[in-house]
C-alpha cells in the first residue's frame, strides 16, 4: 500500500526528538526547530538561470529538539543515522562529510555574513525522503538557521537566511543549487504555492483550488547532485547565455531564442529551449492556479515534463514510467518528474476527491511496471520554517 503522509505537528519526528532530547540531557529541550522540504509545482532548472519557479512547502520536515550552550560547541545528535557530531561553531574546517556539513556550513555562512555564532545541544529527525527531490538538503539547512538564530538572538529574516542556506549549499557542501529550495522552505505558506522570481526574490503566494490535491511520487530511486550532472547541466546554462551575450537564460525570449537559435550546438540548444520555455510554463500555470483552472495547470505540467526529458535530459526510465501511469488516471490534471531529476519523485495534481484512489492506483500500477514500490505522499501546502514550544 502507498503511503499517505498527513503528520500532525505533535507527532511523527517531532514527538522524537523531544522525547530523544529530554532522555538524553535530563531536562526538555529549549524549543524546536522545524524546516520543511518541498515540492516544486512546475520550474525546474530555472532558479540558477534567474527565472521562475512555483514550488511549495510540504508538511514533510526536519525536526531539531535544541537547547543553547555556553561554551561554543555544537553536538547534534540524529535519529535517522543513529550517531552524534560535535564541532565547534568557530571552526572552518570540514568535517568528513555527511549529514553534519550542512549545520557547518550554515554556521560558517552565518559568520560570514558577520554575525555571531554560538552553541547548542540538539536531537535531530526528519521524514523528508533524502535523494528524493523534495530538498531534504534546504530543510536541514533552514532548521540549522532556525536553531542557530534563536540560540544566539540572531533576528529572523527568512530570505536573507535563505540566501545564507544557499550559500553554505553552494560554497561549503559544493553544489551549485538555486535559490528556490532553501527561499520556499524559509518563506512557505501554508495551503498556498509560491511564485518566486528568481533574480528578484520576489515572492507571490497563490492559493491552491480546494478541489485539488498535491500528490508526490517517489519511484523509490535515488540521485547525488554532487555526483551527477547537475553542475553540468549549470555550466551548460551559462555557455548559453554568453553566446547569447546575456548574463541569464532569463534574458532570453522564445522569439529571439527561434531567430539566434543556430548558433548554439546542439546540446546547448536544447538545454536553453528548456529553460526558456519552462520559464513561460511557470508564469502561465500561476495564473491558470490562482484561477482555479487545474486542468491548464496540469496540462503544463506534463510538457514541463517533456521538455525535462527531451531537452535537459535530466529524467530517467522509471520517472517517465511513473507519469505516464499518473496522467492514465482519470483523477489526474497532470504530472511531472520534479526536482534536479536523475531519479527521486515526481508530482501530480489530482482531483482531491479521488487523491486516495488516484495513490493506490498509480502505485498499483508502477510496481507493476518497473518491479519498484513507491511510496506516495499525499502534501498538503505547510508554513515556512519555524520555531516551536516542546
């Protein structure tokens, strides 16, 4: 059976760590922090190339149980890998890799930018999917923040903390992701998609219809942006622009696209037809979202998806098997894969009366298809990162 995931906020990793915490120290943790994932609506690829994105926040978490120290040092125990970490909030040196490197280098972004950082005690878990697509790696990031602010008064000012997320993201684990992981999961608000424009930062809140219900499907495969094409496909992007003679794809028209056009090679071709045309998607399925017209948003979708394939190359087998089985169900508007591809989940728009049907169908169906069970996570839209009384 798929798995539906509607956690309430008193359950799941966040009961966890604050029964872990209070085990472990002898007293309750000080408060928690809490910084959700994401699923990305339609956009991707386009946030390093300063464009367009329609993601949201999703009642899918990492939860830290914390309580603030005196002497420096961070040691932060998680559940999901069973082991501690310990470093020192001034350090600049790397640990070895791991789950840890992102409180690091949120530390060490954090002093960058010239605040000053302290210590703290923490239990960590989270329900996120790792590797999945739904930014586990920004919701680790924007929890840190959130623990480190409010240990050591730091005033909370989510899009400066999610360009801080992004640049330890960037510059201290090495992958050269966008903003819109770390700037939804910072800004999220709950039962609402976000328009985010890239170069700006601006951001539009757009309701999601009542009618409709937000389906991810993990076909169980995995991906690691350090490891695979994704700085590639960046390189790619910026080739592009500079023959273009214009500092991002952004910049680009379809029309000016079609007409220059033959002066790129052929990869190049197509990775900036996608980027360009996806950024059109986005602004269209916003509109179409805030209108309530599920069906053009899912209709856009689908050629997001297409255009994934075909032009970025970033799909794969079972993510192309997983919408194609989605968009055979009638429940279905529309599906795509989502994220930086090369594996993980993709994301359907379902008519939300037919959400439960619709998750055991297609799980149904893709086992069938590839011998993989998923697992389905029915999302609801969730408020950005927060801090929260045990």
């Amino acid at each position: 059976m798929p798995e539906s995931a509607q956690l309430t906020s008193t359950g799941g990793p966040r009961e966890r760590v604050t029964t872990e915490f209070a085990a472990r120290h002898g007293a309750p943790a000080a408060f928690i922090a809490r910084g959700p994932g994401r699923v990305n609506l339609i956009g991707d690829h386009t946030d390093y190339n300063d464009g367009f994105v329609l993601p949201m926040a999703i009642d899918r978490a990492v939860w830290i149980a914390v309580r603030p120290r005196r002497d420096g040092r961070v040691s932060v125990h998680s559940l999901d890998f069973d082991e501690t970490r310990e470093f020192d909030s001034s350090d600049e040196l790397r640990q070895d890799g791991g789950w840890v490197e992102y409180i690091c280098g949120v530390a060490w972004a954090l002093r960058q930018s010239g605040r000053s950082v302290c210590g703290w005690d923490g239990v960590i878990m989270g329900d996120v999917p790792v590797g999945a697509g739904l930014s586990s790696s920004a919701a680790l990031e924007l929890a840190a923040a959130r623990a480190f602010a409010a240990s050591c008064s730091i005033a909370w000012q989510p899009t400066e903390m999610a360009l801080l997320a992004q640049r330890a993201e960037n510059e201290w684990v090495g992958v050269n992701c966008g903003i819109m992981d770390q700037l939804i999961s910072a800004t999220g608000e709950a039962g609402h998609a976000m328009l985010i424009d890239c170069r700006t930062l601006e951001t539009r809140a757009v309701r999601l219809p009542e009618g409709a219900a937000v389906v991810v499907l993990d076909t169980a495969t995995r991906r690691g942006l350090v490891e695979t094409a994704y700085n590639e496909r960046r390189s790619q992007c910026e080739a592009a622009a500079a023959v273009f003679g214009v500092p991002f794809l952004r910049d680009i028209d379809l029309v000016t696209f079609e007409r220059e056009a033959p002066q790129l090679d052929a990869v190049s071709r197509r990775r900036a037809r996608h980027v360009i045309t996806e950024n059109a998607r986005v602004l269209d399925a916003a509109e179409a979202l805030a209108a309530g017209d599920v069906h053009t948003v899912g209709r856009l979708m689908t050629e997001s998806h297409e255009s994934l394939r075909d032009d970025f190359e970033v799909s794969r087998d079972e993510l192309d098997i997983m919408t194609a089985v989605a968009c055979t169900l009638p429940a279905c508007y529309g599906a795509r894969m989502t994220g930086a591809g090369f594996g993980g989940c993709a994301v359907a728009l379902v008519d939300s009366a037919a959400a439960s049907d619709f998750s055991r169908d297609v799980a149904r169906e893709y086992e069938r298809a590839t011998g993989l069970r998923p697992a389905i996570y029915i999302c609801a839209a969730a408020q950005g990162a927060s801090i929260e009384r045990p």
